[in-house]
C-alpha cells in the first residue's frame, strides 16, 4: 500500500484519497466525486462521476481536471458532462466501486494510470 509521505512525492494520489476532494472552480465547489470511472482494456482513469450541488451526476473527465492536495479544479462548468452526453464511457469503462469498493489499496498517477 502506498504511504502518504510515498504519495505526496510521486504525485500519486489514493484513490480513496481523491474522491474525498471537492471540485471547485475559481475557489467554488461546484460538486463531490462519488466514483472513479476506469478503463475495462487498460488500468487508467478515464473521469469521475460527480455528485454536483443540483443533485445531478455528471462526467468529469480526468485529463481535464487538475488534482491539487485539496480540490479538483476546473476551468470552466462545462467539463461537467451530462452522462447521457458521454454513453461512451459508460460502456467503455467500469467504476472503481465495482472493481474494489471504496478504492482502498489503489492509487492514481497524474496520468490518470491506476498503481494497486
């Protein structure tokens, strides 16, 4: 398992770790990951599922997100994807609460590979 000292100086974050962060833009929390969506061909993030404050799930994906110590932060509201909008992923991708649960023992690189 990672330690936290580990983590800090790869740039490697928990997984467990990560979907406790806010999303946030310009200092504003727009939502709260609730999942992790992983490629099913290769171990990569591919997004998280966020719960934002309207109550609505909505893609946000990881290349697009900036992972700080404390937020996940955005440019723009509109990296916020409608699921209906991005089916792909859906099918293309498992969730890290299907594979592991609550994400304890995996970690994420800043590429968005998956490290168990």
């Amino acid at each position: 398992m990672l330690s936290d000292r580990a983590a800090k100086k790869s740039g490697v974050k928990k997984a467990e770790d990560l979907l406790k962060l806010p999303v946030r833009m310009g200092g504003i929390e727009l939502g709260r990951p609730v999942d992790l969506l992983i490629d099913r061909e290769r171990p990569r993030a591919v997004g998280f599922d966020v719960l934002c404050g309207d109550e609505a799930h909505r893609f946000l994906p990881f290349v697009v997100a900036k992972v700080r110590d404390d937020a996940i932060e955005i440019d723009s509201p509109f990296l916020l994807l409608d699921f209906a909008q991005v089916d792909f992923y859906r099918h293309q991708a498992t969730t890290l609460r299907e594979l592991n649960g609550d994400g304890r023992g995996i970690a994420v690189g800043e590429d968005g590979t998956i490290q168990e």
